[in-house]
C-alpha cells in the first residue's frame, strides 16, 4: 500500500522550519505534521539562512513591548507553569495506573490462553 504524498508550498515549509530553528525538536515537529523526519531535515537545511533572517528581522518588533505587557507576562508565565504541572499530575497518575494494571494479573484472560 503506498501513502499518498502531499506536496505542501514553500511558504508552509518555512513555517515549519521555522518552529525547528525556534527549538522544537524535528521528530516531533515532523510527526506532528505527518512528515517523516528526514523530509523535515532537508528543508531545514534548504530553508536555513532565509527562516532565519526574517526571525532576526522580525525580533526587534517583538522586542518593543509597551510595559503593560511586560507586567502582564509574570501572570501569564504562572498560568502556564500550575497548567503544565497539573497535567504532569495527571500523567503521572495515568502510569501509576498503567503500572497497576500490567502487575496485577487477569484471570480471564489466562483462561484463554490455556
């Protein structure tokens, strides 16, 4: 069975490019969007030097931030930081469970096999 390509524009694979060079790893970036890794891999370094000139372009407009904004980040930094522990909680109960599960053994399903 073979997969059916999808050809994306260059404007898209910049963007993608883009979230590589901003730090996410290419695995992950690239399974997010249905590409394999090495597809991603040479559009990072096709795209390399023109993604990052227009990040440098841009960073000194995101640098001039009203100072409202610079005192509403604190907020926003905790908001983020109680989520992302509240799901880390969640997780961990999750393999808490998972491991429960694969210690304990199912009786029924013994039956089966035997």
């Amino acid at each position: 069975m073979r997969v059916k390509s999808r050809h994306r524009k260059v404007p898209e694979k910049k963007q993608l490019v883009e979230r590589v060079l901003d730090g996410y790893r290419i695995e992950y970036v690239a399974r997010t969007e249905g590409l394999h890794p090495e597809t991603l891999r040479e559009w990072v370094r096709q795209f390399r030097d023109e993604v990052e000139s227009d990040m440098a372009k841009r960073k000194p407009e995101q640098s001039a931030q009203s100072p409202e904004n610079v005192l509403a980040q604190p907020n926003d930094i905790e908001k983020k930081y109680t989520e992302a522990m509240k799901l880390l909680g969640e997780k961990e109960l999750e393999i808490a469970i998972l491991r429960d599960l694969l210690k304990k053994t199912n009786p029924t399903v013994l039956k089966d096999l035997k």
